[in-house]
C-alpha cells in the first residue's frame, strides 16, 4: 500500500502534495499513535500547527 502512495506522489500530478506523518501521545497510556495523511502542499505548515 505504502509503495503505491510513494509512487503516485512522484509523478507530476502528485507533486502538488505531501505525505505527512504526525505523532500523538495518549493521556490515557502513555504510549505514542502515529497518523499518516496526504494533503496539498501548501497546508503542510498549518497541518502541523493545528492539534
């Protein structure tokens, strides 16, 4: 699945997004999520701004 994503993003039509990973702690365990999603490129910085 992963390898399809990757490829997808590096033709000239994907180069307009990103695949960003976020990690989240959780207040009940202690232990670490992570969250992946594709988004345009431009909105990377308010991704990772927002909680």
């Amino acid at each position: 699945m992963a390898k399809k994503v990757v490829a997808t993003l590096k033709t000239d039509t994907g180069k307009g997004f990103a695949k960003v990973i976020r990690m989240n702690k959780s207040d009940k365990t202690g232990a670490y999520t992570f969250s992946e999603d594709i988004i345009a490129s431009d909105k990377v910085k308010e991704y990772f701004s927002k909680k």
